[in-house]
C-alpha cells in the first residue's frame, strides 16, 4: 500500500503539476493508512468526505472488505487515483448467506437488539464473493493465510509506469521480501491449493496420477485429506462469531466473519468507562479504541482471527 501511494504520489505530481494531495479513506478504517499518508510532505490524510473537492488531487484508498467492519466498500470520488486493498477479498471473510437468527436475548443466544434482551440482534451479511477488477488491487499473504508479520503481498496494477513506481519505491526502501519469505510463501500458497484441490474429484485424480498413485501422506489409499482452506476458515470464524453474539454488554456491528470484529458497547455511563476498550480491558482483555479507527469511544475492534487456546481464554473472561 505505501508503495502504491508513492506510485501515486509521482504520478499526480507530474499529471497536475501540483505536488500536494489528499488521501482520502471512508470510516471506519485502518488507522495505519493515516501514518502512511504522513511519511510524505506531499500528503494529507482525511477521512471526511467533500462532494466539492476537486477528484484531481485526490488519492482514494478503498478497503473491501472493509476493516474492522467487514462491509463492502465502493469509491465515493471519481478519480484516476484509487487504491483497493483487497487483502480480505477472500471466500472466507465473505459470507453472503450467513444469517444468525434472533435468540432470547437473556445471554443464552443471540437476542432480539431491540433493547428488550441483553443479547445481540440478527447479523445478515450482504457481500457476496464477486470478481474484483480494479486497475490497482493490493493482497497480501499475512491476511490470507493468518501468518502474520510475513511481508509477503502482491499487486496487480493495470498502469505500467505506476507498477515500475510501486518495484522502485521496494526496492529503495528494503529491497522487496527476502528469499526466505518467499520460499515460506510458496509453500504456504501450495498447501492451500491442495487442500481445495483434494475435495475436487477431477483434480484430485489428476495429482495422484502425476505422483504415481501415492497420497497426501505419502501412502497409497490411507491419507485422509485435510479440509478444504476456505471452509475450515470460514467455519471456525462464524462459530467464534456466534459464540461473541452471546455476550451481553456490546453489540455486534458490520458483517459478520471476519477476522475482527467491530462492536459497540452498550452502555458506557452504567459501566463507568471511558471507552469500550476500556471496559474490555477491566475483564483482562485486550481490544483496540475505536476512535483510532475513526469511530467513536462505544466503538472497538476485537480480534477474532487468534489461536484456539487465546480464544477459548477470551471467551472465558467476557463471560465471567
């Protein structure tokens, strides 16, 4: 992303003649894109939406999925400079047919949200997984494959003297991703391939015809394969979302399944805090403010995408 915003930055510059520029990203969004924005003179980060502003010197970044609140995103100024993080643009995160029914509301299930019942009310989502074909699509492995810190990610860009803008600005600032990650990388991207290839009939006879007949594991016949990728995911993030719908002090907001989740605090005067952060924090669990996300202080992000073990001791703490 900072290389793509440099790219952009080169390319306004000598397009308008005008070096300074504004990046501009709907909220709620990822805090980090503003300290990107700051490492150049050239920028100045906003996230409030003017309809006068002039699109020529407008830099968009659009998250979509979107983080922390999982919603689609769309661009709201027409310009020839926008950005799209795709990093969540997977068929895990995206769920277009996920509907948690209303509960009791006493705790037990996911309550009616009506004010009624201390539980959450019904989570839809709307996104389904369609096609992305943006002239500049930033993934990255970290956010696929849950490795996180593996500095390993990818671009497709339709623009030819943006791309040799974005490998230059790599290459300056630390020479790209080191062998070692790439190797990781392949590796990583090949396992999850098989995984979904080994739950398709044609293609799994097409494998074990190339490696003469032997297995997964090695042995002919005795190997079971392990889940498909995706599904797996996809199945351990809704549970752990449904298993959040059950805590009665904040609701849930966005779509639900994703890595985070962006919820709102009930009641923050009745809890004596000063934030929803901080009434995670009294019960020995660490989220992050919503107001860095640019949200308000009843808003925070908790992350879903943790180890088994870490989860279960959320859990354990929000329900104690």
């Amino acid at each position: 992303i900072a290389a793509a915003l440099y790219g952009y930055y080169e390319l306004h510059e000598h397009s308008t003649g005008q070096s300074d520029v504004s990046v501009f990203t709907q909220k709620p969004f990822w805090p980090v894109f503003g300290q990107m924005a700051s490492l150049d003179r050239r920028a100045n980060f906003t996230s409030t939406y003017d309809p006068d502003r002039n699109p020529r010197h407008i830099i968009e970044i659009v998250t979509s999925p979107n983080n922390p609140d999982n919603r689609p995103k769309a661009a709201l100024y027409h310009t020839n400079f926008t950005l799209y993080d795709r990093v969540y643009h997977w068929p895990c995160f995206v769920n277009s047919s996920v509907s948690f029914s209303p509960g009791n509301g006493n705790g037990n299930g996911i309550g009616n949200g009506n004010g009624n019942g201390n539980g959450n009310g019904p989570l839809e989502s709307t996104m389904g997984m369609t096609p992305a074909s943006e002239d500049v699509m930033i993934f990255s492995l970290s956010k696929l494959a849950g490795f996180a810190n593996s500095r390993v990610g990818w671009a497709l860009v339709r623009d030819e003297k943006l791309a040799m803008a974005m490998s230059s600005f790599m290459f300056l600032t630390g020479h790209g991703a080191a062998v070692e990650a790439k190797f990781h990388a392949v590796h990583i991207l090949n396992a999850i391939a098989h995984s979904e290839d080994d739950h398709h009939p044609r293609r799994r006879r097409h494998r074990a015809h190339k490696s003469g007949g032997i297995g997964v594991g090695g042995v002919v016949g005795t190997s079971a394969p392990p889940p498909p990728f995706f599904q797996f995911v996809k199945e351990v993030l809704l549970k752990r979302w449904r298993e959040l719908a059950t805590v009665p002090f904040f609701t849930l907001e966005g779509a639900p399944g994703a890595m985070y989740a962006w919820v709102r605090c009930r009641d923050l005067q009745r809890s004596n805090a000063d934030s929803c952060a901080e009434v995670f924090l009294r019960k020995g669990v660490y989220v992050e403010d919503g107001l860095s996300f640019g949200g308000t202080a009843h808003n925070a992000r908790v992350c879903v995408g943790i180890t088994s073990s870490s989860w279960e001791l959320v859990m354990d703490r929000l329900r104690a």
